[in-house]
C-alpha cells in the first residue's frame, strides 16, 4: 500500500496522538476489521485475510469507492458499529470517551 499511494518517509512514519502506533497501520488494522465486519474478508487461519464470496461478489461489481457509508448496506457491519457503539457508551465516562476517540479514524467520528 505504501509503494501503491507513493506516501512519502514522513506519511509512513507520522504517528497517532498517542505515539503508540503509525497513522497508516492503524488505518490498515481498521479498515480490514471493517472489511470483516462486513463479510467482505474472511481469517482462514491465524495471520492471514482473504477475501470472501461476498467480497468477490462486491469487488465484480467495481464499486466507485468502499467507506463506511457503502460498508452499512450489510446487516453484519451495521450490527457491529451498533454493538461497538453500545459498548463505548456503557464503558466509558465522558473523560474516556473523549482519549478513546484519538484512535478512531477521523470518518467515525460523526
């Protein structure tokens, strides 16, 4: 992906507020959870993704662009944020709520 969108030593290095992680392997890490989420990807074993029938379905169809908005036309996704959001919300105080949003990306934050 790197290589692909030409990111400069600086994109590739640059870090989340917190310092504990690069900018780009969070946005990896998220957008394959999502992926999954939705059905598109599948772990046939440990440290390895594939893409589903259902992502192969998506992909033959040559969507303009895959974000959230496109990913909540699966029930399986839309349940996750549901739950996720559920979760966030019964977890944490506003204090909490407010360092934890430091590592979602900025698209989620609506």
């Amino acid at each position: 992906m790197i290589s692909h969108f030409s990111l400069t030593e600086e994109e590739i290095e640059e870090l989340l507020p917190s310092g504990q992680q690069t900018v780009i392997v969070n946005r990896v890490a998220w957008a394959r959870t999502y992926l999954k989420k939705a059905g598109l990807l599948d772990n046939p074993k440990r440290g390895y993704v594939a893409i589903s029938e259902k992502g192969k379905e998506v992909i033959a169809k040559n969507p303009p662009e895959i974000n959230v908005q496109f990913l909540n036309q699966f029930p399986e996704f839309q349940e996750f944020r549901e739950k996720r959001n559920r979760q966030m919300e019964e977890s944490h105080d506003a204090t909490d709520l407010e360092n934890s949003k430091k590592d979602i990306p900025p698209n989620e934050m609506v």
